[in-house]
C-alpha cells in the first residue's frame, strides 16, 4: 500500500479559522461533546488539543479540509494512547489505568466511524486520505480527476499533490511544493517536512544544489545533524557544502522576511 508519512500529512494540519481562536477548555465548556470521548489526565494532551481544535473547525466550517484534519488528528491520538496504555499497562490494572484504555478504545471508535463516514468522499484531501490509509483504487481516480481539472486551488491541497507526486513526477511535485512556498514563505520555513520533500524532490531531478539548501534546512528544523551525510549522499565537496550552507542562511533570512525567489535559485 502507498502511504504517505504522517509526519508528512500531519503537516498540513490545522489551517486557523477567521473567527476568534477559543481555547481548548472554552471548547470543550461550550461543547463537550467534542471532548468527552478524550482522555482528560494529562497523557497525550498536545494530540488531543489538534482533535478538539480540528473538530470545532469543522463544526463551524463547511470545508472537508476540517475533516481531513481530524481524522489525522485522531490518527496521531490514537497512536499516542495506544502507546501510554502499553506502558502504563500494569495486571491488575488500576482505575486510572482502565480510564486510559478505555479512551484508547473511544479514540479508535472515533477515528474508525469517521473513516467509514468519509469514505467515497468527492474531497480531493479526503479521496488522498482514503488511498494512502486503505489502498482505496475509486479514492484515488477522484483525487487525479480533481488535480487533472485544476482543482487543487487551496494551499494545503497543493502540499498534498506535492507530497503524493514527488517519487513519480517530481516535476510537477516541484512546482506544487514551489507554490506552497511562494504563497507564505515564512509559514513555510518552519515546516520542516515541507522543505525535506522538496529536497527530496529537487533530488530526483538532479538539482543537487537546491535539493541540499532545502534539506540542510529541513535538518536544521528537525534539530537533525548529518550535514556531512547529506552532501556525501548527493555527491557535493565539503567546500561547495560549506558554501551551501552559507547560502542556506540567506534562504532562511530571505524566507522568513517573506521574500522567496525561486528565480534567484534557478527554479
């Protein structure tokens, strides 16, 4: 099955609302529905923030995107519980452990009824979705019939189509990922899985130097090393890796002052 990272996915997370942004315990007040199937005791709190965040979204939104962010959402969640109830998992169990797995269970519940409720969506990021998570043949043919027609107007949208296309047309991942850049340079710059596809990107077209500016950077984001590795990988000097890196700088500076040329980089 073709998947995509969740790291990658979870990237295009959570676009803010025009209206005034509540916090997630005015949410959950307001409506506790949409909190009360999450754990409450600490564990696993920054994933079930992006929950209750992306579902009030949704609720006050007609954008499938919003349900495209929950179910990613939910996804890291659910992985996250899965992971405290093993841990803490003792026998017998204590109540505030059963308490964790039975959240586990509520969170899996939530998730898998909203991918049953969402399959067969015309969503461009929920048709993706459905293909990389279930290796859905219909899904796939909507999402390539909206991008053929032009449809993937949206930023997040176009991260997506870059992300999908980037192993077999890197061409068109490039522009698409270009796009995402271009439209909020600084936004950009600190997402870390954005510019290591682009990197990679740049690589399969044999934009070495480019490909090295964006994936320093990347690294740089992660609090990853490997600077050493990564020009031993694309075949570059440790001189002309010095002077990349020196470029990198710029880039980032230029970035983050939302001034991105993609001319001055030969692309």
């Amino acid at each position: 099955m073709k998947s995509l990272s969740l790291g990658a996915l979870a990237g295009a997370l959570l676009l803010a609302g025009c209206q005034p942004q509540l916090t997630v315990g005015e949410i959950c007040r307001q409506d506790p529905q949409m909190c009360q199937d999450l754990n409450r005791d600490g564990w696993c709190r920054q994933s079930r923030a992006e929950v209750i965040r992306a579902r009030h979204q949704e609720a006050n939104s007609d954008d499938p995107l919003f349900l495209y962010d929950q179910l990613v959402a939910l996804e890291e969640y659910v992985d996250c519980m899965g992971h405290v109830s093993r841990i803490v998992n003792t026998s017998p169990a204590k109540p505030r452990e059963q308490e964790r797995n039975r959240y586990y269970l509520a969170g899996l519940a939530s998730l898998e009824a909203l991918q049953q409720a969402t399959q067969g969506h015309s969503s461009p990021a929920l048709s993706l979705y459905h293909w990389t998570r279930f290796n859905d043949g219909p899904a796939l043919e909507r999402f390539l019939e909206a991008e053929a027609q032009g449809q993937l107007a949206a930023t997040r949208l176009k991260r997506l189509a870059g992300i999908y296309f980037s192993a077999e047309q890197p061409q068109k991942a490039r522009e698409y990922l270009l796009e995402v850049i271009e439209a909020d340079p600084a936004g950009a710059r600190l997402d870390e899985q954005l510019l290591l596809e682009l990197g990679f990107t740049l690589e399969r077209l044999g934009q070495r130097e480019a490909a090295y500016l964006f994936s320093y950077l990347g690294q740089q984001r992660l609090a990853q090393g490997g600077a050493g590795a990564l020009a031993g990988h694309l075949g570059i000097g440790s001189r002309q890796a010095a002077e990349l890196r020196q470029q990198a700088v710029l880039l980032d500076e230029a970035m983050a002052d939302d001034s991105f040329d993609r001319e001055s980089l030969n692309l």
